[in-house]
C-alpha cells in the first residue's frame, strides 16, 4: 500500500502536541470584537482540542502528525 497524502489545508490550521492530541484555534474571533467581553476574548485566544468523531475525522486528513 502507498503513502497516505497530507492534506495541507488541515495541516496548517491543527498543531500536535507532544502527547499526540490535536490542538485547534477556536471560532468567532474575526468579527464583532469591540461587542464581546474582554473575559471573553481571553478565552478565544487559547487554543481548543477536537470533540469526539471530530478528531477522528482529522486525524485522517492528518495522518503524520
């Protein structure tokens, strides 16, 4: 069996931690700033593991991370 192609759009938006899990950026950090609390926009600046399927569903997109 061949080698499993990266698809590299995946791969620029996870980033793999030392353990194994997968890290994303989390949404709603585009628009809108000035109306969101500072409470809130604190915790969008941190970064967010996937959910259940989710990260099953990446890992295959990403297969050498």
């Amino acid at each position: 069996m061949g080698k499993m192609k990266t698809k590299k759009a995946a791969a620029k938006r996870v980033k793999v931690t030392g353990s194994g899990r997968l890290l994303r950026r989390r949404r709603m950090r585009n628009k809108h700033m000035s109306q969101k609390t500072a409470k809130r926009k604190r915790r969008l600046k941190l970064l967010d593991d996937f959910k259940g399927k989710e990260e099953k569903k990446v890992r295959r997109l990403v297969p050498y991370a």
